[in-house]
C-alpha cells in the first residue's frame, strides 16, 4: 500500500506538533482529529475510547532528572507541545508540577490544553492505595485531574516494597478503583502500560471501562506488530516509550540513514515519523531544546512503502528495558527465571524495611516496616 502523506511547512511543525490528516473509517482509538487554526499547523491527535483527545507527540519525562527536567517541559510547552508524560516512580513529577504552573499562569498553555498523562506505581493495587497514589501525583503535578492515568506495571507488590506479592490484592480490584477515578472527575481517562496481550484481555473480561492506552516500548528494533494490532482492533490506542531505542542501534542503524537521507530529516525523526505511520503515540524524552523541537518536526517531509521497508530492515526483536519484574517483550522470558531469584533475596529487607518509591528522593522514601502506613 503506497501512501504518501505531505504536510504544512516544517517551520510550522516545529513550533505546534503536526501529525498526519484524519482517516476514514478508523476504529475511535485510532482517529486522527485535526483542529482548525488560520495561523500555524494544527495539532494532530488521537480521539481515545473514552472520547479525549490526546496529541500524537509528547514529551517524556523518564530518566530526566530533577534540575534540569522542568526546563525541558517549559521548553517544550513553549515550542507548541501539547503532551506531557510523566509517572511518580520518575521521582520529577514535582519539578515538572512546577513548570506546568508557571506555563498557565504566563499564559503560554492552558490546563485544558495539554495532556498529561501519569502512571500508578507497583504497590499501588488496593482501592484505597489507589487512590492515595492519585491524589499524591495530582498534588506534585499541581493539577486538580490527569487526562490519562496509567497501571504503571502488570503486577501487584504489597505496598512498600518492591517485588514482594501481595496475594490480597488483583489487577482487576486496582482497575475497579481506577474506574472510580474516571466517575471521581480525578482521571479523564484511564489505561495500562507493559500490558502484554494475555494480560490485556484478562483484564478487558472484567472491565467496565475498557483501558483506554497501553504504553509499551516501541521501536524500529522492536516494533510488536501483533500487540499493537491486537490493541488496536480493542479500540486500545498504543504509546511508544522509548521509541528511539535509547539511541542504541537505531539512530545509527544503514537502515535508517537510508530513510533519512532521502528524506532530508534525521534518523530520530525517521524513527519517530515510523511509529506514528502504525498510528502510534510517541513520548521521546530530551532536555535539548533543539532536540525537543526536532522531535515533533516529523510531518513535513513524505512518506511511503519504501521507507516502512527500510525500517523494517532494523527490526531484531532487542529491548533496552531492564525492568526485572516485566511480562512483556523479549526480557519477559528472560524474568521467569531472574524474578523468583530477586524475590528471594529482597524478601528479608522488606521484614524491616519500608519503601515509597512514589517519593523517591524526599522525605518518606524509607521507612522501618513498624513504623509504615
């Protein structure tokens, strides 16, 4: 299928993201919506299953660190971002809360004009845990709601420790309490991430609000062409984190340069412009300013099945996720073994001792175990 799509001036791109012209006939999770605007190019988005719109570009805020990531949001808020993605195991949300306020109190955004997204982390799975994880997220991030709030991992630990199984607790139970975040007015919409298909479809057996996004890692090098199409024929909509491999064998990749050299663009910006062919958000994470604009300038240069052939030449099935306690992708085979072996030796600790990662860096991040909520 040769498509070749032709966008507004790349100029205009990098001020306000653009992405590609709305599709007939698309399931609602992978809508494309075009807001109308005489004066620049508009943003592009994804029309949600729960009927928010969410910008096919964002900014992501992993491995940012504290000093410098609030800069990188307010640059990117001024260059014309409209999404920012953020989690409370980031330990930045914060910094990030802060240059949010300042970004509407100067009027370069308004809070309903852009998308922020965060993540409840692993120990997070009762109703009640829930819930305190959300109103420490809004109360870092400044903000009254979240537009997407994520199940950060596919598994449940007891709260304050990592990798310790909590057996009276359930995805199923979290997700009932994130519904209720959704009727609380706290999440506009809600979602998971690191889901793999099996998990996905336990989890849609028992939902009342079906997740809205799964965010998993994508990349040339591991594009997970039968997830994404399994989440998008369930009206899931797919956001790509990492989707510049963390630089590792993508950006320097034969392929890759091929596509970019007839194409007049980097490798990054090929990179990217590829995932959101599939109809894929994408969250690359710069501090650069220069870089930031460069990542949402990848709609003013044209596409077609020569360059999708290109990049499929880079796939290789590698991840540079390390997480040892993920199901998904190639390292989830890899943790069926290195799992029960981390348990065992992190298990005398938590007899003692007590972890918050959701304030990681600050007061209340160790505890003793008898002296922990």
């Amino acid at each position: 299928r040769a498509r070749v799509v032709m966008l507004a001036s790349r100029s205009a791109a990098a001020v306000s993201p653009a992405f590609l012209s709305a599709r007939a006939g698309r399931p609602s999770a992978r809508r494309v919506v075009m807001a109308s605007s005489a004066t620049s190019t508009p943003p592009r988005t994804i029309r949600l299953s729960s009927g928010t719109d969410m910008p096919l570009v964002g900014l992501g805020t992993w491995q940012a660190p504290r000093g410098v990531v609030g800069a990188a949001v307010a640059d990117a808020l001024r260059l014309g971002y409209r999404h920012i993605d953020c989690a409370a195991a980031y330990a930045n949300e914060t910094e990030v809360g802060a240059a949010l306020r300042e970004a509407f109190a100067s009027g370069t955004a308004t809070r309903d004009g852009v998308f922020v997204t965060s993540k409840l982390w692993n120990d997070r799975r009762r109703p009640d845990d829930v819930r305190d994880g959300l109103a420490q997220t809004l109360e870092d991030l400044q903000l009254e709601y979240v537009d997407l709030y994520l199940i950060h991992w596919p598994v449940v630990w007891k709260r304050g420790t990592l990798m310790q199984d909590d057996a009276r607790a359930s995805i199923a139970e979290c997700w009932a309490a994130m519904e209720g975040l959704v009727r609380d007015g706290k999440a506009r919409a809600i979602g998971v991430s690191n889901f793999n298909q099996d998990e996905l479809a336990a989890l849609l057996s028992t939902a009342t609000i079906a997740p809205a996004v799964n965010q998993i890692e994508l990349h040339p090098r591991l594009p997970q062409k039968e997830l994404v199409a399994f989440c998008q024929s369930k009206g899931i909509a797919v956001t790509a984190y990492s989707p510049l491999a963390r630089g590792s064998g993508v950006l320097d990749h034969p392929a890759m340069a091929e596509v970019a050299a007839r194409r007049g663009v980097s490798t990054a910006q090929a990179a990217l412009r590829w995932n959101v062919e599939r109809d894929v958000v994408v969250i690359p994470k710069s501090i650069t300013p220069s870089r930031i604009a460069a990542n949402a300038d990848i709609f003013a240069f044209e596409w077609d099945e020569r360059d999708t052939e290109a990049v499929a030449r880079v796939e290789d099935g590698v991840s540079t996720a390390t997480s040892p306690w993920s199901t998904s992708g190639p390292i989830g085979a890899r943790n069926r073994w290195i799992k029960p072996i981390i348990q065992l030796l992190l298990w005398p600790v938590f007899l003692v001792a007590r972890v918050d990662v959701q304030k990681m860096g600050r007061k209340g991040f160790l505890s003793w175990a008898w002296s922990a909520k």
